[in-house]
C-alpha cells in the first residue's frame, strides 16, 4: 500500500505517460489498400495487438466525395448540431457538428428527461431509413455505413449488428453519425482526447469506425505539420498502452487531462505521449481504432472535413459486435 501511495505522489508531480507507448506490432496501424476488412485485422485490434486499421478505398472515391458535399451543404442549411463531448465539467461545445435525426446517445441521455430518450430512438430508425435513399434522383444507395455494417457481420466470427436496448421493446441504437467539422478549427494541432477512460483489456474495448467523405480544400496542397509530415485534418494517434488498474492510477492526473479542453494540459499531454502514429486519410477510407488510446484531428485553417462515425462495442471474442453511436 505504502508503495501504491507513493505511485500516486509521483502522479501528482507529473506522471510518466511516455514508458507506457507501445511499440512493435501493437504500435501498428495495419494498412490495406484492397478495401477489405479482414477477420484476423480485427481480431488483432479488438485485443489490442494492433493501433489502428486503416482500410483505404474501402467505399468508392468519387461517391464518398458526392455524399461529403452534400452533407456540407446540409450543414450549411443550418441543419447541424454541435456534438457536445462528455468531460469532467460536464457536456462541453467542441470543433466537431453532427448531422441527422436525433444526437448521438451520450448527449440524449445527457438531460436526464426520458423524452430526450424517445426522441434519440425514433430518430436512429428514421436516420437508417432515409440515408439509403439519394438526395438528387430518390433511387435507394449503398449508405457508407450500411456497407460498414455489413462487412463487419461477414468479418467478424460471431457477426456484428446494431445495439439494442436492454429492457422494453430493445429498440436499435443509432448506426452512425455524419460529423463535420469546419475551419478554422479551435485546436491547432488537434484535441488529444479519450472517449473512455478506462485500463485496455483484451476481453472487451470500445472502438470507433470512421468512413471518411470529404477533407479540407487544403488537404492536397498544404502540409499542416512538416515534421510530422500529416496533412491538415490528418488522424494522430498515441500507443499508449495503460493495461492495469494500477498503471492506470499511476497516471490518473495526466490521463483525465484528456477529457478536459485545457490549453495548458494539452501542451502537456503532448510532451508525455511524444509524436505521434500519423494516419494521412483520403475520401472513401475507412479508419478503426481503440477510442481508449489518445487521438485527435489535426486542425485547419479553411475548409471543411465530413466523415461518418459510430462506435464498436466489444464484449470478447464469441460476442457480436455491437454498433452504435
């Protein structure tokens, strides 16, 4: 116990964030430039051998990139909501809007009013619904993340679908979310976040699934950090590996920096976590990856980046995989 307090004195007088980065294979964001998800990738990244997995191509270029500019022009329309991030001060504005029918979970369930609720539930189905039908001519689509969830359910052993309520009449969560972001961003160099906090353990993680439609006008032409040598919008990602209760509490100052939008924590998170895995996206790229490691987006000064999100619950490996958002 003596040494455990000690531990934690340490903690406060700064932590030490950078013994805990993973390297080798579980430092890996696996690269596939085929398209297609693979069993063994998943399985390598739900049990945290791996980073990241970085399918590119995975829905067709030129249609992600129609689908990204007509979700702008609703966004413009006045249509977007500001997708409110869970910190320890409570629900916070952050750099990132969403588009659809009802909020993601965390902000429906945020008010504590039942009707929110309800509203959130009657929205995911209509927002299943009319994103299979286009907007210009009214003929059914391949909605990016339909194709997602389908390609999971084939890709992985015990399959993948949609979270479901516990009790009452298990209706579906939400299958994603459209998420634009506009520049000039707040964050420069990108939010270095977490969206749970928790030690990684190879029995179950929460994960995020990214299809990327659209990036910002100057993704192409400018280099937002030469060292780095990460496009403006880029992906960051840190293999930190807190993989107990205890290395976890070792650092549980500097960790719970990541789910504040502080300037001065951000500056150093950054210095205890060093550089980062830079994953330069294109439209149609597909990202996944363990939302319990650090990551962030790279910020921009004009522009606009459109991609689709939702999250994967994994509960071990002879469970489905369950989608939400």
């Amino acid at each position: 116990m003596q040494r455990f307090i000690a531990a934690l004195e340490k903690t406060a007088n700064g932590g030490n964030l950078r013994r805990l980065i993973e390297t080798g294979p579980r430092a890996e964001v696996i690269v596939r430039g085929d398209g297609l998800i693979r069993t063994e990738d998943l399985q390598r990244l739900m049990t945290h051998e791996a980073t990241g997995i970085h399918v590119k191509s995975f829905y067709h270029v030129d249609s992600a990139m129609n689908i990204g500019a007509q979700l702008e022009a609703e966004a413009k329309d006045g249509l977007a909501r500001n997708w409110k991030v869970s910190t320890s001060r409570g629900l916070e504005s952050s750099d990132v809007s969403t588009l659809g029918e009802c909020p993601p979970f965390n902000v429906a369930s945020a008010s504590g009013d039942t009707a929110d609720i309800e509203k959130y539930f009657q929205g995911a189905l209509l927002e299943l619904q009319k994103r299979r039908i286009r907007v210009d001519d009214k003929t059914p689509q391949l909605w990016p993340l339909d194709k997602l969830r389908l390609e999971l359910d084939e890709a992985w052993p015990n399959g993948a679908g949609l979270a479901r309520e516990i009790d009452g009449t298990k209706r579906c969560f939400s299958g994603g979310l459209p998420r634009v972001m506009f520049g000039p961003t707040r964050w420069k160099r990108g939010f270095i976040h977490v969206d749970e906090l928790a030690p990684l353990n190879v029995s179950n993680g929460l994960f995020s699934a990214n299809i990327y439609l659209q990036m910002p006008s100057s993704n192409k032409s400018t280099i937002s950090d030469k060292a780095l040598n990460c496009n403006e919008g880029a992906l960051h990602l840190w293999p930190l590996g807190v993989r107990s209760k205890y290395e976890w509490y070792q650092n549980a100052m500097l960790l719970s920096g990541m789910t504040a939008q502080s300037p001065e924590m951000q500056v150093k998170l950054r210095s205890e976590l060093g550089p980062p895995v830079v994953v330069n996206v294109e439209p149609g790229d597909l990202v996944i990856l363990c939302v319990q490691r650090p990551h962030a987006v790279v910020g921009f000064k004009e522009g606009c980046r459109v991609s689709l999100q939702c999250f994967l619950q994994y509960e071990g490996p002879d469970k489905r995989l369950l989608i939400d958002s």
